[in-house]
C-alpha cells in the first residue's frame, strides 16, 4: 500500500466515522444512546430509528436512509403545541384547615 491509497483510506474511514457520529446525535433522542452507541454506521443508526418510528425500510438503499429520516423526522415534529395543556402548581394555595389561611404575612412570618 503506497502512502496516497493509505491517506485515501484514512479520509474514508474519518468521513464514515463522522457521518456515523451526525447520525448519532440525530437519532439518539428515537432510540436511546444505549442504542446508538452500539452501532457504527450512519445507514444503520437511520434504519433503526425509521423502524422504531414504524416505517418500513425493506428496498430503501443505504445512502438513502438520511434522506427518508429527514422526512419522517420532519413529519413526526410537534406543531408547536404542547403535548398536555399547562397545568400550574397548586402547592402555593393555602390549605382552608390550615390555621394560618386567610392570616395576614406578618403573622405567618
């Protein structure tokens, strides 16, 4: 092996190395960390979180998984709204048997 195929080489394993760790990052929060971590591929990191998010994957090609996660990714995403409507804590409301309720702060203090 001469020193440019060499240096080809190592181009490609650091490119395919940080396509897998974008991937990662990318699908972690679909199929856990623990998950992710466990493979070393970008094409299997998508695969996975497709199929997590029910998709079927069968005929799609490797290099296209990114592409087929970018659009399942952008029809899984919350309109805006949140998921329960907002309830405040009630924790700060005095109790009606307490015998402070209804007693002015300086009484309390």
């Amino acid at each position: 092996m001469n020193q440019r195929s060499f240096e080809g080489a190592m181009q490609l394993e650091h490119d395919r190395r940080r396509t897998a760790e974008v991937a990662r990052t990318r699908v972690a929060p679909i199929i856990g960390m623990d998950a992710a971590l466990r493979m070393d591929h970008a094409h299997s990191l998508y695969r996975e979180a497709l199929k997590t998010l029910g998709y079927d994957t069968a005929g799609v090609s490797n290099e296209g998984m990114s592409a087929m996660f970018d659009m399942a990714s952008q029809i899984a995403k919350p309109t805006g709204a949140p998921s329960r409507p907002f309830q405040p804590a009630m924790d700060a409301v005095p109790d009606d048997d307490s015998p402070l309720s209804g007693k002015s702060a300086r009484l309390k203090a």
